[in-house]
C-alpha cells in the first residue's frame, strides 16, 4: 500500500475550486459575506496570494489525512508497524492483502466515508466554533455544507484512484 501522491494533489486542488463556486455571489457568495461581517472591500485589501497558498497547503495536509479515513487498508498496514517489507511481518499480513486488498476502493466508497466526515467531524467542530463566536446558523451551515461537500469529493477522489 503506497499512498497516491496524484490523487493527493488533486483532491488537495478541490477546495480551493469548489471554494471558488461556493462562495461566489452564484451560491452563497453574498449571504455568506454579509453573516460574516465582511465587506468587498476588505476583501479586496487581504492578501489573496498568501491566503490561496496556505490554503493550498492546508488542503495537502487535509487530503494525505483523508486516505486514513477512506481507504481502510491502511489500518491492516498500520497493525504491522507501516513496513510490509519487514522481516517481522507474518504470511498472514501478504495473505490478508491478497485476499481484500482492493476491497471497497471505489469513488463511491470514498465518497460516502468523505460524507461521513463532513457531517461528524466538520459540522460538530464549526458548529461549536460559530456559536461561541455568536455567528448564525446560516453561517454555520455554509461553512459546513462547503467542507462536507468538498471532503465527499476529496474522498471519492483518493480512495477511487487506485
């Protein structure tokens, strides 16, 4: 089991696309602005390339963590220590691999664990985070729609290119 530096990148790419659609006047561009206090102009007077950039980066990070949610091999490579090539691994581990190793390596599998992030990990956590900063639901729910949509694409992504 290699991770897949390609599918990495390209889910890595997702956010920052969707993002660009997401929070477009299109979508929930303006709604999204005017719950968060921001102004156009203030917008305009950040620096887009360090935010875009880091976010480049952060979405890198987001994606390599997302294949340990998806792609459920890596739990059976994490029981024998991360090597399959060590010494100490047992036939049993090669013959596990053999037997379900491209198990449930599919879009639609990675989908649905992505799914499953969004609501149960992403939703908890900014909704926690917005009511103490007393930001409204609509906020609230734009910002978790955006994540869970992305992290359902960003899992279809890794755990199908395989």
């Amino acid at each position: 089991m290699e991770f897949n530096v390609y599918a990495i990148l390209v889910a890595a790419i997702v956010p920052l696309v969707l993002g660009f659609l997401w929070y477009s006047p299109v979508l929930f561009g303006n709604v999204w602005m005017r719950e968060s206090g921001l102004t156009e102009e203030k917008i305009k007077n950040s620096n887009m390339l360090l935010i875009f950039g880091v976010s480049f980066v952060l979405s890198v990070l987001l994606a390599f963590f997302t294949q340990f949610l998806t792609i459920h091999q890596t739990g059976a490579l994490g029981m024998i220590g991360g090597d399959p090539t060590a010494a100490a691994v047992l036939p049993s581990y090669q013959a596990f691999m053999d037997d379900y190793g491209t198990n449930f390596r599919t879009f639609k599998h990675g989908a649905l664990h992505g799914l499953l992030a969004g609501l149960f990990i992403v939703l908890p956590v900014i909704g926690i985070n917005g009511m103490f900063k007393q930001k409204s639901w609509k906020h609230i729910l734009i910002g978790a729609g955006f994540w869970t949509v992305a992290l359902t694409i960003m899992g279809a992504i890794i755990c199908g290119w395989v």
